[in-house]
C-alpha cells in the first residue's frame, strides 16, 4: 500500500495546536474540541516532540507562537482550509450552499447598502446564514476571524485581495429651513460662515470636508455647531435644520428626493471614494464566503448611492 500521503505527525494533533493558536489559550481550545485542557497540552507536547521544535511559548498569563511555530500555524490553517475547500467542492452539486459568513461592515454601510440586499441574498441560499460584525479597522479581519469586510479608500495591507464594489459620492446638503436667514453658499470657502454640523472621527478629531476647486483639491474646516462620531445622527440633525452636513450620498438621498434636505456646492463635490470588498489573499474560499462576495458583486443588485466601478469609467 502506498504511503505517499502519510504524515509525520498526528493530524488531529495539528489541528488542535491550530485552534489553540487561534483562541490563544488551551481552555477555549479545549472547549471549541470538547476535549479537557490537560488532554489539548498533552496533543501540543506530542506535536512538538514529533517536529523536533517548540511552537508555543507558554506563561503563567499567556501563550505566544515562536517563530517556528507562527511558521507551522500558518501552513497549517492554509492546509486544512484547502481540505476543508476541496471537500465542499465536491459535494457542491449534491449539497446547497450552507453556514455562516462572518462580514465586517462600517456601521454605514450594515444600515444602508448591505441590509436592503439580505432579503434576496437568503431567499436564494436558504440555508445561508450572515452575521455582521461593525468595524471601520482592517486588522478585525484577521483579530475577529471575519471571512469578508467592506473598506473603504486605499488598501495600504498586501495581505488582502480587494474586489471593486463601487464609488460613493460625499455631498454638502442642509434642510430648505436654514436658508429662511441666510444665503445659500455659493462657495466652499462660504461655509466657514454658516452654521455646520461635524463628523468626529474615533480619535475626537473633526473630519475636514474635502472639495474639488478649478486650483486644486480644497479642505474645510467648518465651524461646528454639533457633532457627532455617528452619521444617522448628523443626518437626522441636518433633516431638523440644525445645520449644513456634508455626508455620504446614500445616506441622505432618500431626504433629498423627499425635500427635506437640498444639495449645496454640488459643482465642487470631491471625487468619489472607491468601497471595496477585501478578504485574506492567503485563505482558502468557501462556497459560502464565494456566494455572498458574487451576490454583492453581481449586477443584478444595485447599491443605492453607489456607482459600480464600470459605470464610472
């Protein structure tokens, strides 16, 4: 009989060390394997021995990978995600696509563009089941185990594949009733004279309204009236007059097709942020994870406030 595929160590024992790596103790470990901590540090100790090297360096607070060992566990998750790829894709003609896709989304992007689609998305996978996850931070990708995520602007992590979702416009709007006093205005510059309602980024800094001026690039920094680190909320105040906005196009059209909010300095608009889906260039796909990226990507499903990439050529 042939032993081609025969392996060195014990498989079931790589496959605890890879979990043990992933939770980042032997307790979860041995939770997540229904087995006992003492018999998941036994199969560690047997992994080791087998492989001639230490892969885990333990403390009484903590466990960390050595070098060899972020090595081994890196290889390893790859390989049992192929398996794990190669066997529900030979069963893919007999068995309907199933599990949980974990999506990273800013919380934006969760409330306006992926939500209206979820409908559609489970009526054709019935036994697809999605959870979000709000983050704005790449890395969550990888600390919170997410299969897919939305980003937005450039893509700085090499580790990451992105596919082009669309673009999103950035728009200056104000509800009719804050012009019964002043004048609308007519130039960016003009906004420093009015009342403003600012976005506050996770680190308490305003966010600056950028612009496209026939000299160049332009950023503002208003005088805020209000702010807030939330967009439903600055959306809602600028409906209630409070102040000019400037924010995401598919935050606020259903208000400006409705009156409640007018659009200002539209000839200045910057040019348009380019959202993509991103996941790990180095993890297997599962047909799970494949049929939500292609259902968002398709055609068919239009993403209000947002131009398809082709579109915008």
């Amino acid at each position: 009989m042939s032993r081609t595929h025969e392996l060195p160590i014990s498989e079931a024992d790589a496959r605890v060390f890879v979990t043990v790596a992933d939770a980042g103790s032997f307790t979860a470990a041995a939770a997540l394997h229904a087995m006992t901590p003492s018999a998941v540090s036994k199969a560690i100790g047997r992994l080791e021995s087998d492989l001639g090297v230490q892969l885990l360096a333990r403390t009484t607070r903590a466990l960390h990978l050595t070098e060899e060992g972020m090595a081994f566990h890196e290889r390893c998750a790859r390989a049992f995600d192929l398996l794990a790829e190669a066997a529900e894709e030979a069963g893919a003609g007999t068995r309907a696509v199933a599990g949980t896709v974990r999506v990273g989304l800013p919380p934006l992007f969760g409330t306006f563009l992926v939500a209206p689609l979820l409908p559609a998305l489970l009526a054709r996978h019935l036994k697809l089941r999605i959870e979000i996850v709000s983050t704005m931070r790449l890395s969550d990708i990888f600390d919170l185990g997410l299969d897919v995520a939305i980003a937005v602007g450039a893509l700085p992590d090499s580790s990451l594949v992105a596919r082009p979702l669309g673009y999103g416009q950035f728009v200056t709007v104000a509800a009719p009733a804050c012009f019964k006093e002043m004048s609308r205005p007519s130039r960016p510059e003009e906004l420093l004279e009015h009342r403003c309602i600012a976005y506050t980024r996770p680190d308490g800094r305003e966010d600056p309204w950028n612009f496209k001026t026939s000299e160049g690039p332009l950023q503002i920094e208003p005088r805020a009236a209000v702010r807030s680190d939330d967009m439903h909320h600055l959306a809602a105040m600028a409906v209630a007059g409070l102040g000019i906005a400037h924010l995401p196009m598919f935050v606020v059209g259903e208000h400006l097709a409705n009156g409640r909010l007018e659009r200002l300095l539209q000839d200045f608009e910057p040019a348009p942020k380019l959202a993509s889906l991103v996941y790990p260039a180095s993890r297997a796909m599962p047909r799970r994870v494949r049929a939500f990226i292609d259902f968002l990507l398709s055609n068919e499903q239009q993403l209000a406030g947002v131009t398809r990439p082709e579109a915008a050529r």
